[in-house]
C-alpha cells in the first residue's frame, strides 16, 4: 500500500489592511480561482482550493508545471518516445495541503518532484502582496531546555542549502552572517561545526549556547538546514540530539488503483493525519488550549 508523509508547518502572516489571518488569505486565493505564477524556476498554481469541515479547514492541490526537459517514455528494452503535450501545457506534480486556520497550521504531503511548502508560502505571498513563511512545527523540549540552560551544549553540527532567495531569509545577524560564508564561497551547501568550551566562564557559556541554539531553530524554520544536530551534557551524561528528527509529522497509507490517489481519497487521510498530530500541535502551539480539535 503505496505510504506518504505529511509534515506539519505553522504559516505566519504579515497582517496588512486586506489579510489578517490565513483564513483571508486562503479566501483571496479561493476567489482568484486558478491563481498562478513563475517561482523558483517553474509555473506553480493552487487549484481546487475550498473549504472543509471536520475539522474547519481548506484543502487544495499546489501544482508544479514542468514544461522544458521532459522525460521520455517507453518501457525496458524499447526506445523512448517524446510526450505529446501541447506547447501551453506541462506535466504536472503536485502537494495536497490541509490548512487549519485556528492557528495557521497547514498539513503538505511531501512530494519530492513537486514542490515545497516554501513555494507554497512564496506563491501565497504573490498573491496577497505581503510577506508569509511557513515554519516547521518542531518538538520544543530540547532546543527549549538548551536555551533556558537545563542542558548545557558542548557542540553543534548544521549543514545549511543555499537558499534559493536569501533576500527572504529572517533570522539573527548571526545567522545572517553564516549565510553569507555559503553565499561568498560559492557552494550549494555548507557544514559547520562548532564545540563549546567547558571551561569558559558561565555566562560565556550562555551565551555561545544561545546564540548556537538559535541560529539553529533559524536554519530549521526557514527550511535551510538539511542536517541539525547538537551533543548535549545533562546530569554529567554525554548524549546527542536530532533537532530535525523532532519535527512534528506522520505517514498515512492509501490504497489506490491508479499512479496517484484521488483529491477525495488524500483528503481522508489529511483529516486523519490531523487527529494524530492534533494533539501535540495543541500542546505546542497553545500550551494546551484544546481549541485546534474542532
């Protein structure tokens, strides 16, 4: 039974005059129809966008068009053939999404040869003329602990993308500054490593940690970091931690006839992801505010 994952974000919005909230936004996009544009070197569009219940929601398609560099097609021990597609139209490779507008919260099926929710958050941008992000949910216990000083960090381990737009990048002027190392050498990516001195004065310490710490959670809410690890002392105990393993997401299973699932068949398990992931979405988000299980 074919098996997708789902990963949860949290999009933020920059309030303006028209769009407060992503129920606003998602509306605008609803009321422009088949709203599309170029981003990150292809045409992308939302399609089908409309509104749910069960929970209150909007569930839709972000589509990529591929239209130069096609595949061929054929089968093993054959000679390929081009596609005949029309010279407007491109293969298409598509994100179901489920937005639940309580807290900003979409649901993306990952989709490797699609899209990412950045392209999501860029499109939506274009369209509503201010600025959103879509910042991964993360598991707060370890980076929370770090930076109130319940562990102490003794190295880090990040390994940054280059990002397609810097420009959109917000972060500390740290961070700011790494990414600049990758953009002045010139490379796709860029491993850093650092190790924290146990003999540095405790306040230095604090401060090396904090500033480590949240350079981290800027790499992993801006989608940049590909790898984000930290080896931690607590109670004397050397041990390490996958920040990026702690990344709020599932798996559904689907079973289909054809090459991909129907829209109504996703939207299922959409809704079923969202029971599972409710809870710690909750927990996260609103410190236990029971209000996300309408």
């Amino acid at each position: 039974m074919p098996t997708y994952r789902i990963d949860a974000f949290q999009l933020n919005i920059r309030q303006s005059g028209e769009v407060a909230t992503c129920t606003d936004a998602l509306q605008q996009v609803i009321a422009a129809g088949n709203f599309s544009a170029e981003t990150g070197g292809y045409i992308r569009d939302f399609w089908r966008v409309a509104p749910q219940t069960g929970p209150v929601s909007f569930f839709g398609q972000f589509r990529k068009f591929r239209q130069s560099d096609l595949p061929l097609v054929g089968a093993p021990g054959e000679e390929g053939e081009e596609l005949d597609i029309a010279e407007n139209a491109g293969l298409i490779e598509k994100n179901f999404f489920l937005v639940i507008p309580a807290y900003d919260v979409i649901l993306w099926q990952s989709n490797q040869h699609a899209s990412s929710v950045n392209h999501f958050a860029r499109l939506l941008q274009e369209l509503i003329g201010t600025r959103v992000t879509a910042d991964p949910i993360i598991m707060p216990e370890a980076l929370q602990r770090i930076l109130a000083g319940g562990l102490e960090l003794k190295k880090v381990m990040l390994r940054i993308a280059r990002p397609t737009n810097p420009d959109l990048f917000q972060g500390t002027p740290f961070s700011r500054e790494i990414l600049e190392v990758l953009s002045g050498g010139g490379g796709d990516s860029l491993f850093v490593q650092s190790a924290i001195n146990g003999r540095l004065a405790t306040t230095a310490q604090h401060a090396l940690t904090a500033r480590w710490t949240t350079a981290a959670r800027d790499f992993i809410r801006a989608g940049l970091a590909t790898s984000a690890k930290v080896v931690v002392i607590e109670d004397g105990l050397e041990y390490p931690i996958d920040l990026l393993a702690d990344r709020v997401n599932t798996t559904v299973e689907i079973d289909h006839d054809g090459r991909y699932p129907l829209a109504a068949e996703m939207l299922g398990a959409l809704k079923r992801a969202w029971r599972e992931l409710s809870p710690s979405v909750t927990e996260i988000l609103s410190g236990g505010d029971d209000a996300l299980a309408r």
